[in-house]
C-alpha cells in the first residue's frame, strides 16, 4: 500500500492574509488615507466607486446617468434623470464600502489576479467613456486606470495582491468615515436629500452608512479568521502525523 507522509508534503503560501498581517495592513491602509497628498489618489478611487455606485443604481432603477464629474479634493457628483431616487441616493456610500470588499476578495482569488488589475482598469476606462465629459474628471478616471493597470508590469503576484488588498482597505475606511461629514453639511449631501424625501433623519441614514463600512470590514476579517483557523487544523493534522 501506498503511504504519504505529510512531513513530505509542501506547503503553499496562503493568499488570504494571516490576523497579524491583518492588523498592520489596516494601520497602514489608515495612516496612508490620512497623509497629505500621499492620500489623494485614493480618495479619488474612493469618490469614483461612490459616483459609479449611483450611476449603477440609476441605470438599474430605469434612470439615465448623463455625466460623473470628480474633483480634484476627492468629491464627486453624478447626474442622473428618473431611477428609484432613494436607491440612488443611498448607494453611494454603500456601493464604495462593497467595492472595497469586492477589491479584497479579488486579492484573495487563487488564479486571475492579473485579470482582476485589468478588468478594474477597463471599468475605469468605460466608465470614462460612457460620463466623462469634462477635462479634470476625465483626467482623475485617467489616473485612476493606471492605478489599476500600471502594477500590472509587476511579476510578484503577491506585491500584486498586496497591494490590491491595501487599496480595497483604504477604499473601505474612506467609505467609513466619509459619511460622518455629512452631519456638519446641513441641507448638502446624500444624507440630507434622502431626509427630504423620506423624512427619516440624516442620521439614521448615516448610521447605516456607517453599519454598512463595518459590515464590509468584518466580510473581510472573517475570511481572515477563517482562513487562520484552517491553517491551525492543518498545523494540527501535520503534527499528529508526525506523531
């Protein structure tokens, strides 16, 4: 009979981060969305995911999304005519926070993580086609492509998933904490439209912003977690086995 021995057997690199490695790249994901321009680039992929979210619920509703416009201190506006307005209003924030976890767990796919750096750099671009319609935006979209599609002449696949895993973070922790602005923004911001037209406070529509960005963090520490807890249950099989 055949007999394997598990102290033979190599083992392969996670690609999900470990609890400790965690930790630190969400420090840093926070200490790099509040350094002075360091920052700026991803408050403008944040405000970009923000703007998209709205137009993706327009069109969705049966709206017409006529033009996404970003600005250069990070805000965003998109026109749209018809849609479900609360949807559109509502998706903002909430689409940022899923975007920043879809980007976390495309840095965790086995295979294709090359493909996910292009295939967000090509949304960008169509996104630039379809409702850029003036210079500066089109300029920021421009910037934000080659974000996505400039460590794609990388050929570590893990700097390539590290790096995707700390931009979905920051994405994340901007989506967070961008919604509590709005509270000192009084009769501006998605908040107060959404008061008009429901007549529920803008606090209670923030605090579900807020719910929402820990909701997408805890998405992704549990699939951190789980991740952990397996590799112990292997460490444990490996070691009896030794045994």
């Amino acid at each position: 009979m055949f007999m394997l021995d598990v102290r033979t057997v190599p083992s392969s690199p996670s690609l999900i981060p470990g609890k400790a490695q965690f930790f630190v790249e969400l420090i840093l994901a926070l200490v790099l969305s509040r350094l002075p321009y360091v920052s700026l680039p991803f408050h403008w992929l944040e405000s970009y995911f923000h703007e998209l979210s709205h137009a993706i619920a327009a069109v969705i509703s049966g709206g017409v999304v006529s033009q996404i416009r970003l600005f250069p201190d990070g805000s965003g506006l998109c026109f749209s005519q018809g849609g479900w307005p609360v949807l559109v209003g509502f998706s903002g924030y909430t689409g940022a926070a899923l975007w920043g976890t879809l980007l976390f767990f495309m840095s965790c796919l086995r295979q294709g993580i090359r493909q996910s750096y292009l295939a967000l750099g090509l949304v960008v671009l169509l996104t630039l086609a379809l409702w850029g319609r003036d210079l500066l935006s089109i300029a920021i979209m421009l910037s934000l492509s080659v974000l996505f599609l400039l460590p794609l002449k990388l050929t570590y696949s893990t700097l390539l998933r590290g790096s995707l895993r700390l931009v979905a973070m920051i994405v994340m922790l901007n989506a967070l904490a961008s919604p509590a602005v709005l509270l000192g923004l009084g009769q501006r911001g998605d908040a107060a439209l959404l008061a008009q037209m429901t007549l529920i406070p803008a606090v209670i529509w923030v605090a579900l912003w807020f719910a929402v960005g820990l909701g997408a963090l805890y998405l992704c520490w549990r699939v951190v977690a789980n991740q952990s807890a397996k590799a112990k249950g292997v460490a444990r099989t490996l070691d009896s086995g030794r045994k």
